[in-house]
C-alpha cells in the first residue's frame, strides 16, 4: 500500500510539472537495495508524434557523465595505474608550462600544472565556456570544435583537452573551486594512461560489467526512436531545442571528442546500476568494479573551507567530492536528506541521488535544458523523505 501511494504522489508531482511546462516529460526510478521501490512518468518523449516517455526512454546525461568519469578514474586508482597527485602534463603535454590569466587580463605563469585530484575535485583552475577572461578563452576551444563537427568532423579528445590545456587557468591549481571542463580532461587522461580510447575504457570496464547496455556516447540507429526530444521553456509552453552545447550534441554517430564532462547518454535502469554499485561499495551483482576504499574516496566531502565558499548558493549543505555533490551539513540543505548523500545532475534535466543511510538510489529524467536540480527534483525528494520517514 505504501508502494502504491508513494507511486501515486510522486507521478502527480511529475504531471503538475508537465502541466506547468517545466518539460515535456519525466520519469523517474526509485530503488533500495538494488531493488525497485516506485517507478512513475508523465509527458511526453516526444510532442510532434505524441509519444510518451516511458522506462526505457534514452536522456542525455550531460554533467551527470560526470559522476561515471570520476569511477573511471577510480578503477586506475585501485589498480595503481594514476597517482592522484600526479601533474595532468604527465598525461597532456597542453598542460605544460601552464598560465593563469589574472583579473586585468594579464597572463602569468602558474605555480605548477593542475593536479587529477584537483581535477575531481573541480579545484584546477580550468573553466566552461564564460564571460571572463579565462571562460572566453576555454570557448576559442569550444568554438573552433563546434566548427569541425558541424563539418562533419571535429577533435579527438587527448586533442581537445591538450587546446585546453594550453589555455591560461582561471586560478593557481588548489586555490579555489569551479565548475569547468576538468571532467573532460579526465577522460583524456585515462586515453592517455591506458592507450584505449574514452568510450572503449567506460564499455569494457563499467557498462558491460553493469548491463548498461544502453548508455555511451552516440545512440545507434536501431535505438533513436526511444532518445527524446528536448524542449526549452518559452512564454506560454515549450518549443523543440537543439543544441551543440559544450561541443556534443550529435548523437547518431560515434563523436571525435568523447566527453566526459557531458557527452553520454543513458536510461534510468542502466543508472541505476551504476548508483547501485556505488551503494554497494564497489561491487554489482556478486562482481566487483570498484574497491570500498575507492567509494570511500569518491564519495567523500573534499573541499576545505578556503575553496568551499566558492561553491554555488545551490548546494548550500553540502561539500564536493569527485565530480559529485557530498552533503555533509544536511541541516543547511534545502531538501529533506541526511549525511553523505551524494550525486550530480545535468543540465538537459537528468538528476541521481544515493543516500546510503538508507540504502536508497533516487533518479529523475526530464527533456528540458537548463534544469539539472530542478524544483520538481526537490519536491519529489521532499515526497519520498516524508513517505519513508527518512
């Protein structure tokens, strides 16, 4: 009967939000244990044809590619392959001899090349696409790919992150945090370290071992039908949204530059896995993928506060972690959760959670940009606190 009403209360969350034109749909997927606890959706995939979201309905992740880049990082970690305090010009020559662009627009050489701790972690002093000095010209990069793949072509990803790299920083690596293209540079560093491309590296180790059967970098033609459509809000309603954003954005073919910062595409089954195996301290179904100190590790709060009040206003409550969220503080949260939640969102509408007090794995997908932690997010989290008196 709770099953039933949970599923009841949280589908009526999700219509009112598409009634409200927050997206054309949604769903979403609770598990505990590994187990289904609700499943609910409302909206739809695709509005022209009139086809309903459902399960198995294909998102792009964007930034919650993130979370899977930083356990690609983990595996090299628990094999001994990276040091974490290795200088990513280790792996990027781009990174070599690196500069930091200073607040009158000077270049001066930095202390040293940024860290792969600081690169989980977001404290490398690289940048999106932005306004500043340093975001604009980390979007020469974006730009000039954008270009090539327009063409029909475009960088590959060591090639893309050495233009990175070759860019002034935003800051001393280690002197304060930002939100930035550190998660692509990982997956050049995992080219780099194991002479296999991104995307093989993530199939191999972590989608074939976990079923993710539908999650990767381009959708194949036999499974278009079920990648949805996006849609960004208008005055009045939605209209259809298609976008290069942060060079991807081209799924029907395999890309140059696989990113790991916002290029893959997946179901809510197949995240669960992995939110699964994460839960479950490394290992999915009697095989092992990551060590528990590894999730230890990735799952830990690790900003000090001299770089931990750069954080957004957003994640009031909680820490940083690797290329995740970490709550550490949930009695400043604006959502009803506990200690060590962790998870990421991103930006096209996609939401995970694990709370591992209670063995939960929360996730939501919606078909419209600039969501990421969206109010229908927070108020369906707030619905299953209070349902589970969690």
């Amino acid at each position: 009967m709770q099953k039933e009403r949970l599923t009841r209360k949280l589908t009526e969350c999700l219509e009112r939000a598409v009634a409200n034109y927050e997206a054309a749909g949604i769903t979403l997927l609770v598990t505990r244990k590994g187990q289904e606890l609700c499943y609910a959706q409302a909206g739809l995939a695709d509005r022209e044809s009139g086809k309903p979201v459902s399960r198995d309905s294909i998102f792009r992740l964007y930034s919650q590619s993130k979370p899977i880049t930083a356990a690609a990082v983990m595996i090299l970690a628990d094999r001994g392959e990276i040091d974490l305090m290795a200088g990513v010009d280790q792996y990027l020559p781009g990174f070599r001899n690196a500069k930091v662009v200073q607040a009158d627009g000077t270049v001066r050489p930095a202390l040293r090349a940024p860290w792969i701790l600081e690169l989980m972690t977001m404290t490398a002093g690289l940048c999106y696409p932005d306004a500043d000095a340093a975001g604009q010209y980390a979007a020469r990069v974006f730009e000039a790919d954008q270009e090539l793949i327009l063409q029909g072509g475009g960088m590959g990803t060591v090639e893309f992150c050495n233009r990175l790299g070759e860019q002034p920083l935003a800051f001393d690596p280690g002197t304060g945090w930002r939100y930035s293209t550190c998660a692509d540079v990982l997956g050049a560093v995992i080219e780099a370290a194991t002479g296999r491309r991104f995307g093989a590296f993530l199939r191999e180790e972590l989608f074939e071992p976990l079923g993710m059967k539908d999650t990767g970098f381009h959708v194949p033609e036999e499974k278009r039908d079920r990648l949805v459509t996006c849609y960004r809000r208008v005055p009045g309603g939605l209209e259809e949204f298609r976008s290069l954003h942060l060079a991807v954005g081209r799924y029907d073919r395999e890309p140059a530059f696989e990113s790991g910062g916002a290029g893959l595409v997946s179901t809510l089954d197949d995240y669960a896995a992995f939110g699964t195996m994460l839960m479950q301290q490394g290992e999915y179904r009697g095989r092992r993928i990551l060590s528990p100190a590894a999730v230890r590790f990735m799952t830990a709060p690790r900003l000090g506060p001299d770089v931990r009040k750069d954080l957004w206003d957003s994640l009031c409550g909680y820490n940083y972690g690797c290329l995740m969220r970490v709550c550490d503080r949930p009695e400043s949260c604006s959502i009803f959760t506990g200690q060590g939640e962790y998870g990421w969102d991103g930006w096209l509408g996609t939401y995970f959670a694990n709370l591992p007090q209670e063995e939960i794995t929360f996730l939501l997908c919606q078909n419209a940009p600039d969501t990421g932690t969206a109010a229908v997010s927070r108020k369906c989290r707030n619905i299953l606190a209070s349902e589970l008196s969690l």
